[in-house]
C-alpha cells in the first residue's frame, strides 16, 4: 500500500521529506497513533513552552502563555499543557521533544 508522503521502490517503502507533501497535515500523520488517550485527538492538541531564568524565578510575569491560550482557545484549538522551564539548552530541546510527540503544536516563548 502506497500511503501519502510515501514511495515506493522495489517493494520498499520510503517517507519522502514534508515539504515535498501537497497536504501539510500529512507530515506527521504517522504520530497520531501516540495521540491522548482522553478521547482527544493530537490533531487539535497544542502546548506551550515559556523559557527563561527569570519567568521561572518569579522575577517577572509571564504574560505571553496566556496570551497564546487565549488566542488558541478562539481559534478551537485547546491548550492541553503549559511548561516553564530554564534558559538551558539541552532541557529546551528534551521539552521540544517530548511536546512535540504528544501535541500537534508547540508553541516557544522566552528563551536564550
């Protein structure tokens, strides 16, 4: 069976890279079984990650989460979780990961 985003070869399957799919909600299609087991599907899922020392810290407020919430929930997209954690990059992209296989979006703020 040739499914989208995928050829063929010699009996031999092959994922073609995303940009090279016509419908862009193909390119991680293949994620969706790992969706929430809430009834929810990935597809309508988005997360947030606010960076920073000082966010964490409480030296300042973050106000962009809520920002993005809000503006997610008009949209009828839910925000499933909101993640805070410190300007470290190897902990910035172990948290871009993880989101990103449980949440169609993720959405980055702050940072280094």
């Amino acid at each position: 069976q040739n499914l989208p985003g995928m050829n063929s070869e010699a009996g031999r399957q092959k994922y073609r890279p995303a940009w090279t799919l016509l419908n862009e909600t193909l390119e991680r299609a293949s994620r969706l079984k790992s969706a929430p087991k809430t009834g929810q599907t990935r597809a309508d899922t988005a997360a947030i990650l606010i960076i920073g020392n000082e966010v964490v810290s409480g030296q300042i407020k973050d106000a962009n989460g809520y920002f993005l919430m809000t503006e997610l929930r008009k949209l009828g997209i839910d925000t499933l979780e909101v993640t805070m954690i410190r300007d470290d990059l190897d902990k910035i992209a172990a948290a871009v990961r993880r989101l990103s296989d449980t949440h169609k979006m993720v959405f980055v703020s702050g940072g280094i």
